[in-house]
C-alpha cells in the first residue's frame, strides 16, 4: 500500500520496504500487489492533520490512516476483487473476540504483549471493517513473532523495525510541517509564563509544540514545559518543573467517538435533557466505570464517562478521571477499555480546569506515573500503528516511530483472539509501505 509520492521525496525509504516484501514473496512463493492510495491519504488523513494542526490542536494521524485508509479503503479494494476473499489479515497487535452478549458482533481485545499492543490506534475502526479482518499475530508476543520467522528462515526475519514516517525522514517536524502550510503558527511567537503572564522567550511557531512538552527557553533558572497555545495569537505558555499543577487535569470532553461495538454499553444511554459538558456526570445520569488512556501505551486510569446526546454531536462522551493526568491534549484520542476490551475512542475535544487554577495539589503517586507515560510532542504525534514499542515522546525534532505494515495474510483465524473464519478461505497478499 503506498500513500505517500516517493518520486518526490529524497527521504522516503519506501523502495527499500517494497523490496523487502519482494525478496519474502519470492521466497514463499506467493504474489503480491502494490496498491496507490495516495490521494485517499493525502484528502483523508493528510489534510486533515494540517488543519488540526492549525487550529492549536495535536492530531494522530495513525488513527486516522488505520480509520480511513487502511481499514476502509485498503479493506474496499481487497473485498472488491474476484473472487472476493473471506478476510484480509493483518500484522497489528490485537485480538478479536466474539461479543458473548451480542451473537455477530466482535470485540477488539488487548493483545498478549502489553509493549506491543495497538489496539489504541485501532479505536477508530469500525464494526463492518473488523468483521473482515482477523489478527494473526495478537496472541503471540514480538519474540515469538520473530522466533517462527527466523525458524522459518524468511529473509525479513532479522529486519530493523522502520521508525518514522518515511516521507518526513532525517527532516526536523518544523521543517516538514511548514512546508505545507504558511499560517501564523509556524511563525516565531511570544512565550508566556503561566504564574506572571509576562513574556519569558520567543518560540519558532505555537503548531510545533504540544502540552507537556519540554520549552528550551534560553536563560531559564529551571526547565520550562508548555501549558498550553493559542493557535490564533501564536503563543505559547510555560510553567517551571515537569510536575506543575497547571499540566494536570481530570476531565475532558470527547467527541466523534466510535463504539466499536455499533452499540453503547448498557450502563450508559443517551441523555438530551443533560448539557454537553466537561464537568462531573451528575448523580442521577446514566455513568459507565471502566479504564482508559489518552496516548499510546500509557498506562491505563480508572474513570467515570458519561454519554450527552445533541445535534451537533451524536457521539459525545465526558470522562473525569480518579486521579488527575498529566498533559491532556486536544486533538490526540481517549480510548475506553473495560476487562481488557477496547470498546472505542473519540477526539479529545475540550479538557477542564487545570489543578493550578483550582488549587489542588497534584498526588504524588500521580507524578510518579507521569515519568512512565511522557506526554506527546507535536511531532512524535506521528507515531504509527505498526510498531507500538517505539511510539514514545521525545524533544521536539527527536521524535521517532515506526512506519507503515506489512499485511500478513494466514489460511485460518488463530483460535485466541479470532473469531472463526469460514472453510477454504481465499487469501489476498497485499503490501503496506508508506
């Protein structure tokens, strides 16, 4: 699968994946097809990054390329063939499960390697999309995934995982992002403290920076990390210290969000009378406990979500955590899990006071969790679906990630984490590379 113009890049190591995948067909004996896709990712996950981006929020644009291109138009184009095959597989980690109270309906569960499971960048797929699919490799951990390949002696079996979007290569965010966009946002900017309101350092543009990120503010007695931005005004403001209460909230607002399911769980229903908000569900509305997190591989928190119908948005969700969480941020996904289920995610849309402005002490437990679970930087926001173990936040123009995956197909569902497929099914090899 190509998304993105190699012929205009000098960065993208898109031919080197392609001859991978050519030297492991080969060798197994079975064709392959390399499909274009790149103008249903360029108008579907591209743009609306960069617009995302201009608004001051910080988009995922793995979740929208499994959404939009991987599990619909990739999934299209394999269904459409004939003879059309019974599944299409591929190399994600994560399971699938039959919905023990809706017969027809599957789940996405968590996969067996916690370092590795992506099922957070799956949150956005749908019920049509997922009964199409089946996770070959969920149930086995990356070891053992790369001990039956290299027992196999496929020639990939000792390959480096890719690590970030090819197209974007050695290039710094700022530098690739403002290539493509010229709004005042990727101007330099004033920096504002959060305590005084005074201007404290000049930023290269509010879009390349992100909540909880580090701010490398020359003279600075500490190091400084970004509260927030205000994409219209172009600024930016910092707080002293990784663990200022201004970076820690425990409420947001979620909308677009997807059951993934095609249901809502029984604990909660929609309720119009109920204002859409970000303030605690009330007693009386209808609330769902369960788990979730708001970046990959963090580690998941105990909260409360409560489910508002409205025009505007028929999917809208208000979740307040048990305990505050450092650098919620718009534009990144909340995703819910409940007994080890994924049961969807939406965009994080508003988030409440911060514990600064209500003046409440952060728990010291909380800011020892944070250490393991670093907020996002605008540019690690790339981070891809395929490789979960390297989706981490480093300083903005450090980030890396992995890039695209390779579609494995099997001739029959795995019994742990697949529902069952049906006989003599018709496979398609198909592969990923951005």
């Amino acid at each position: 699968m190509r998304n993105w113009s190699e012929a205009d890049e000098a960065y993208c190591s898109g031919q080197d994946d392609l001859e991978s995948v050519d030297r492991v067909a080969h060798f197994l004996g079975i064709p392959y097809k390399v499909v274009d896709f790149q103008k249903e990712y360029w108008n579907q996950v591209f743009q609306p990054v960069l617009e995302a981006y201009r608004t001051g929020m910080t988009p995922n644009p793995d979740v929208l390329c499994n959404k939009e291109i991987k599990f619909k138009s990739l999934t299209d184009f394999v269904f459409s063939r004939t003879p059309s095959p019974d599944y299409l597989a591929t190399g994600h980690y994560a399971q699938l499960i039959e919905d023990p109270l809706h017969p027809g309906i599957v789940n996405l569960r968590e996969a067996v390697d916690p370092n590795k499971d992506q099922t957070y960048f799956l949150l956005q797929v749908s019920q049509h999309a997922l009964k199409r699919v089946m996770f070959p490799i969920g149930h086995l951990t990356k070891p053992q995934v790369r001990e039956i390949a290299v027992k196999a002696n496929l020639p990939n079996a000792n390959r480096k995982e890719s690590m970030g979007l090819c197209f974007v290569g050695k290039r710094k965010f700022d530098q690739f992002i403002g290539e493509f966009t010229s709004r005042p946002g990727t101007h330099p900017g004033a920096i504002k403290d959060v305590n005084t309101g005074g201007t404290v350092g000049i930023h290269k543009g509010a879009m390349f920076y992100t909540v909880g990120q580090a701010a490398n503010i020359s003279g600075a007695p500490s190091r400084m990390f970004v509260v927030s931005k205000n994409a219209k005004l172009n600024t930016i403001t910092v707080c002293e210290g990784s663990h200022h209460p201004s970076l820690y909230k425990d409420r947001l607002k979620a909308t677009s969000f997807n059951w993934i399911s095609g249901y809502v769980p029984h604990d909660l229903s929609y309720n119009s009378a109920t204002p859409a908000s970000t303030s605690a569900p009330q007693s009386t509305s209808p609330s769902l406990k369960c788990l979730a997190r708001v970046r990959h591989r963090q580690e998941l928190k105990s909260c409360t979500v409560s489910l508002t119908h409205s025009l505007e948005s028929p999917s809208e969700i208000s979740v307040v955590f048990d305990q505050p969480l450092r650098a919620i941020t718009e534009g990144q996904y909340i995703g819910l899990y409940l007994d080890g289920v994924c049961l969807g995610g939406g965009i994080i849309s508003e988030t409440g006071d911060s514990y600064h402005t209500l003046r409440k002490q952060v728990p010291l437990q909380e800011k020892s969790n944070s250490l393991q679970s670093p907020s996002p930087t605008a540019e690690s926001a790339f981070a891809s679906s395929s490789s979960s173990s390297t989706a981490q936040t480093l300083p903005l123009g450090k980030g890396h990630s992995s890039t695209g995956s390779t579609k494995t197909p099997r001739k029959q569902r795995e019994k742990v984490g697949n529902h069952p497929a049906q006989s003599s099914p018709t496979t398609t090899s198909v592969h990923v590379s951005l």
